[in-house]
C-alpha cells in the first residue's frame, strides 16, 4: 500500500447518523467519494426520503433509515437491519445533535434532558450496537462530532456544552476500553459552520446589517468567516480510513482558529 491509497475507504461501510442534510451529508458523501457505501438516518420518513434524492442527486445510493438514535431498541433493530442488508459497519460517524440557546435559568431541566439525551446517550447507545460487530471482524473507526464548547462557555448553551463536554469523554473512553480491539474512537470538533441550524444567526437584518451573532463569530474566528460543511470532509476522511490507525482517542479541531486565538488587540 502506497502512503497515499490508505486514505481509501473501497469496500467499507458508513452509517453516519442524521445525515439528510448538513454536516452529515456532506461528510457522508466525501466517504462515498472514496469508496464507502453509505447508510445514513433520520428522525423522519420525509426526511430520510429527502436525503435519499439529495444523495441521488450526486450519483450516490445511500440506504435510508428511519430511527430515533435515542432509542435504544430502534437503534439496535437499524443496527441489526444494516448489518443483514448492506453488511457490518466499519465506519461510524455519530453527527446527529440538537442545540437550545436558552439562558440556563429559563431553560426547564425537560429541556436540558432533552439536549443531552440526543447530543450525548444517542452516541453512547449507536456506539454501543455498533461496537460487537467491529470487534468480531478486528477493525471499527468511530467519529463523534463534538464541538468547541467543550472547551469554551458561551451563553445559553449551557445543555450543549455540557453535553458535549461529555461526549470527548466518551470519545476517550471508547478509545481506552476498545483500543486492543483495533478499534479507533476519535472526535470532530467544528467551529461555527453554515448549516439550516446556524442560519438564523447570519441573518441580514431589516436594516441590512449583519446579524449581531455573525459579526460577533468572524470577530472570534482568525479565518474571519463561518465555515462550510465541505471543510470537515478531508480531515472526517483522515478518521474514518486507515491513515489514521495510530490515532485514537483525539478531538481534532476545525475551527478556523477560533480556539487558538483570544481576539484582535486594541490599536
């Protein structure tokens, strides 16, 4: 094997969670891209239809799952229902989240339930099905989506935070109990990204200003700009192939730089 053709993903099967659009979607077409046949999820059937035509679209047959990734029982029969149509899983990538900006005070703890529910046990319980089989065949790459907000606070994302605060934990813990396993548990932490999510906070406002939040993040971000969903794909890429086999247990950052850098000094 050459340096380079170990970035292929030929033969090996994806399951990124929560992939009908987004981050999801685009790193799930980048492994389809480089050989990966794909299996994604969603929380509906409209949506998973509509991820299906979207992938189509870009000449790519993904198989298109309904589940609720924080249900254990619906996760274990999506699991089990792959594993017999399209084979064993090698690759993971838990994307699917949801975020509450809600000042911690007025956020009711059914809220905060919620966030952690689906931003930290849905990993644990997909990883959790997932993980059998890949030890059974000798190899598995996992890549939890964490976030910057592990290591930075930020109003009213206190749920989110804390979430995924410990979902790196989890990502180091996988990576301790399954490593002799050849197992590689590793996290992709995006900065701010152009997603459906982030779109109400880049707003043009009725005046034609930019939105407050958008000033406010290119200020925080040497790359001055938000960044697209497409600059994930090469280093998701790098987790999920056998490039990185000597990684484990990592949160590789792709954020413009925002956690390197404490802001533009007064002149």
């Amino acid at each position: 094997m050459s340096e380079f053709t170990n970035f292929s993903l030929e033969g090996k099967v994806a399951l990124v969670t929560g992939a009908s659009y987004g981050i999801g979607f685009a790193i799930a077409s980048a492994y389809a891209e480089c050989g990966a046949t794909i299996c994604f999820n969603d929380i509906k059937q409209e949506l998973v239809d509509k991820g299906i035509a979207a992938y189509a679209e870009k000449g790519i047959k993904a198989h298109g799952y309904v589940c609720d990734v924080t249900n254990e029982e619906a996760v274990n029969a999506m699991v089990a229902q792959i594993e017999k149509e399209v084979g064993t899983i090698d690759i993971l990538v838990n994307n699917a989240g949801i975020i509450k900006r809600i000042p911690m005070t007025e956020m009711t703890a059914d809220q905060f339930r919620q966030v952690i529910d689906v931003d930290l046990n849905a990993p644990f319980i997909v990883s959790k099905a997932v993980i059998p089989a890949m030890i059974k065949k000798g190899h598995g790459k996992i890549i939890n989506i964490c976030s910057m907000m592990s290591e930075l606070g930020r109003e009213t994302v206190s749920a989110y935070a804390a979430a995924k605060g410990g979902l790196k934990m989890l990502t180091r813990n996988i990576c301790s109990e399954y490593g002799q396993y050849n197992i590689q548990c590793n996290g992709l932490g995006p900065g701010y990204i152009e997603t459906p999510q982030t779109a109400p906070l880049r707003e043009i406002q009725p005046d034609g200003s930019r939105h407050p939040f958008d000033q406010f993040i290119c200020a925080k971000t040497p790359a001055n700009r938000w960044l697209k969903p497409e600059e994930l794909t090469g280093p998701a890429v790098f987790l999920a192939s056998e490039a990185s086999n000597a990684v484990n247990g990592h949160i590789l950052y792709v954020d413009g730089g925002i956690l390197a850098y404490i802001g533009k000094q007064p002149q």
